[in-house]
C-alpha cells in the first residue's frame, strides 16, 4: 500500500461475492444482444454480427452456474463509448459496448458485433466475472482469426500457451449469417486462463 | 515493488470459492491496455413503481413478516466527490433467510408478501434510500453448521461505477465466521451499516451505508 500519496483518499467499499441468487428478474435482453438497438426503431449499429459462445468451467471441469458474465469492447471502428472519446465522430450511436447476462447453467451466448481494432490494440471483449465463491475477476478475449493479435502488447505480455487460452476460435455460423465464436473460460486449476490484476499497477 | 499481481484467496469453508478462485496470481496489465478494463456503463434501467420499498410487493399489498428497515447512504469516489444517477441493484433474503428465487432450495418458509429485489437510483448528492425487510441469516453449510450472516446485496452501476458488495448488520454473531468476513479482516468493519433512529417514518429503523466506488487502477473521474 502507497500510504503517503493516497492519504487523503477515501478507502473503498470491499467487493463482496454476488452469491448464487442474483435476481434473474435484473435481466435485461439489451444487454445480452448488443448487435440489436432498441426493438421498433430503424437503426443497427455498424460492425459484423458475432455471437460469443462460451462455457465457463470450474476447478473440476464442471460450468459455473449462475455466473453474472459482464462485457465490455469497443465499436466496429475500435472506438469505446466513454467519456475520454466524447464527440469523436466514430462514435456509433447505436452502440454503447457494455453487456451483461446471468448464465444459469454457466454457458452463455452473447450477441454483438466484432470490435474493431483501436490503437494498438487487437479486437477483444473485455470479460468480467461475479460469482458465487468470488468477487470480481476480469480479463479479456481475443479472436484467433483477427490480425494484430501477434503485436497486441496485452497478449504478448503472456506466453504462447496463456495466449492460446484467451482466443476465441471462429466455429460456424448461426441462421441468421453471424459469425461464432467459442471460447472456454476455465477459473481454476489445470488450463486456468489468465486473469488481469485491475488495481495493482507495475513497479507499485 | 510487486512485480505481477495479486494472488486471490480462497474463502475458508466456502466450496464454491474452492471450485472457482484462479490459482494463478493475476496478471498485470500494460500501461497501454488498462483504459480497455474500465467499462463504462451507461445510464439504464428503469424501476418500477415502488422499486425503492422492498418491505412490500406493491404499493396496494400489505407488508411482508420481519422487521422494516430503512438503508439509505452516499455513493462516492474515493475523492469524495458523490456519483449521482447511479442504479443500485439490491437482493436480499426474507425475514426467515429464504430466497424468492428459483434456485434457492431450501425448505425455509417464503413470505408470501416479500420478493426481495428492488432498484433505485442515486440522487443529484449521491445519495440513495430504500427500504427493506432486516434479512434472516440461514444455514449455507448444514454439513459443517455454517451460517450466512444477515446481509443485504447491492450492486452499483452506473458511469465508471461498477461494483458489486454485501451490506452487513452490527453485532451478528455469525459475521466472524462468514468466508468472505475472513477474507476481507479488518476492512470487512466498513462494510457492516451504521444503526440510526427513524422516528417519522414507517419503518421500525435505519441503517446507515455509504458506499465508496474506487480501487481500480483505471477509473473514468466526472
């Protein structure tokens, strides 16, 4: 802990487990179909319809029910929707890249279009985890068929094995023309994917 | 001068921490690639009528059993400075530590008057209130006779805001024994309500919460 320079900062509210019985009644479709705007209006944000299958596996092989998944990617022209990007005309008005789903069973199906790349950054989905028995944990997916994932500095900091864990593997399509992707997210154990440390900064 | 992460716990006698906490430390994150962890949610989700008084299922339906309490608080950064229009999502058990979700098996009476879920949304000072049914505690573990402190659920959202945290009561004898008590020590303290007197009101009384969003080594400041 820095004690000097974040003295006069308030401590934060510790992060608690959601527990098993997060309000199914929370649900909201928007966030688990970012490639639809609202439905009745004639608008559809720009980009490749995708549909990010994943399964999300415990320390014994077995899915992770009742998981609240949250998503977070920019739009199909890498720019995200947050206040440092205010007025930049690549914004899309119909798309705000911020998702959320309670998986059940602890396999989800979430509907979006493909990132675009930003800076130097390749295409990813940022993916958050609650869940019973944690509280928060994050990292982020990639897409294996995507250029620039070989000179993305977030992938390159981890091995070649660790890099494999994190890429989305382009399996088929769905009726409707979009494209799927299929990931495991295994939180523990043998085939672990890497997690990212959100408050910890290097050299601190 | 830690140079990866942080390694998580695993919460002491919580079988889901086991199956589900990564072994691994966490790993750092490039300078470049920490904007892309910071969701910015915007601002969403209607509630309903009466979404702010848990103590009954609607306005013309009587009060649930148990005891009606009031939860109110500010919700800030760590600079002090309050996050209005945020959204708390709040859950919690009913007076006799039952869930009124389809998940939750226990044989443990429902109240055929309490639903447990409501939503608000802070004010223009972040501030936020609601009312509630004082949650049971109930047996998690009967196998090694565990129990879950009484405990209300919020989740923040809204803006850079994303948390999600438990609200505990003062003096409950089982908050010393709770996994993740354990796993937070002394700050598990900032996280049990301050009691206060309610007497204009419907509700028997108060608990004080303020709620501090911050921590995160990338974070979007209004």
């Amino acid at each position: 802990m820095k004690a000097n320079t974040q003295a006069n900062l308030l401590l934060p509210t510790n992060e608690d487990t959601v527990g098993p019985y997060f309000p199914i009644n929370f649900s909201d479709p928007l966030l688990e179909d970012l490639s639809q705007f609202e439905s009745g209006i004639t608008a559809q944000p720009e980009g490749v319809p995708i549909i990010l299958k994943g399964r999300l596996i415990d320390r014994y092989g077995e899915l992770a029910n009742g998981t609240v998944v949250e998503f977070w990617q920019a739009n199909a022209k890498g720019v995200y929707r947050s206040p440092k990007h205010e007025g930049n005309p690549d914004i899309d008005p119909w798309f705000w890249g911020y998702g959320r789903l309670r998986t059940e069973s602890g396999d989800f199906e979430f509907k979006t279009i493909m990132p675009g790349p930003c800076a130097d950054r390749a295409p990813n989905i940022t993916i958050t985890l609650f869940s019973d028995g944690i509280s928060r944990i994050v990292t982020q997916i990639f897409f294996a068929d995507q250029t620039g994932n070989a000179s993305d500095p977030l992938l390159q900091s981890l091995s070649r094995e660790d890099q494999a864990k994190l890429s989305a593997r382009h399996e088929g399509q769905s009726d409707c023309g979009s494209k799927i992707y299929t990931i495991d997210i295994v939180m523990a154990g043998e085939n672990e994917i890497p997690f990212f440390d959100d408050l910890i900064r290097e050299g601190e | 001068m830690p140079n990866s992460g942080r390694r998580l716990e695993i919460g002491p006698t919580d079988n889901t921490s086991d199956q589900r906490t990564p072994r691994n430390r966490l790993r750092l994150i490039p300078e470049i690639a920490r904007e892309s962890f910071a969701p910015y949610v915007p601002q969403r989700g209607l509630s309903r009528q009466n979404d702010w008084d848990l103590t009954r299922i609607a306005p013309d339906l009587p009060r649930a059993e148990g005891v009606a309490i009031e939860v109110s608080g500010k919700l800030q950064n760590e600079r002090g400075t309050p996050i209005s229009n945020a959204m708390l999502e709040i859950w919690n058990a009913n007076h006799f530590g039952r869930y009124r979700h389809i998940e939750d098996h226990s044989n443990i009476p429902l109240d055929e008057h309490f639903l447990g879920t409501g939503r608000v949304f802070t004010d223009s000072e972040g501030n936020y209130t609601f009312w509630t049914i004082s949650p049971g505690a109930y047996l998690a573990r009967p196998d090694i006779g565990r129990w879950r402190p009484k405990h209300i659920h919020i989740s923040v959202s809204g803006g850079g805001s994303r948390l999600i945290t438990q609200l505990y009561f003062p003096d409950e004898p089982n908050n010393a024994s709770d996994p993740m008590a354990i796993l937070m020590g002394d700050d598990f303290e900032r996280n049990i309500g301050k009691p206060y007197e309610t007497p204009h009101i419907d509700v028997d009384s108060g608990l004080n919460f303020d709620i501090v969003v911050g921590g995160r080594n990338a974070v979007y400041f209004e």
